[in-house]
C-alpha cells in the first residue's frame, strides 16, 4: 500500500500532459524502449496512466518501469 504522501509526490512529480520517454519497463507487454507518451494522471495505487504515442495505454508501475520527462 502507497503511502499518502508518497501518492502526492507522485502526483506533484507527474502531473496529466506531462511529456514522457519509456526508458526501461519490466512487462511483456511494454511499449518499446524510447516510446513516447502522455500522463493522463496517477492512480489511487501510485500507478502513472499513459496515453503512449503508439496506442498503448498500458500504466508504468514505479517499481516496475521507469521513464523520463521530456520537452515537446
């Protein structure tokens, strides 16, 4: 279970339309390495919710993958 501050954090850290890179993402079904995304919020569980350029929406666990900001 996250911690409620942890949740901010992340939250503070993530904000929706923030521009992302996946740098690594331990799951099978992950976008490619260097895919391109959109935070579309985080969960109540501390998961990121993105809206991947190549269509995927598959969430980035923190303890699992782990990307990037960018500016467009």
């Amino acid at each position: 279970m996250i911690k409620k501050e942890q949740l901010q954090a992340l939250r503070l850290q993530h904000p929706v339309g923030t521009k992302i890179v996946l740098i690594r993402m331990n799951d099978p079904a992950a976008p490619p390495v260097g895919t391109k995304g959109t935070v579309t919020g985080v969960d109540d569980i501390g998961d990121i919710l993105v809206d991947w350029d190549n269509g995927s929406c598959l969430n980035v666990v923190p303890e699992v993958g782990w990307i990037r900001q960018i500016s467009e």
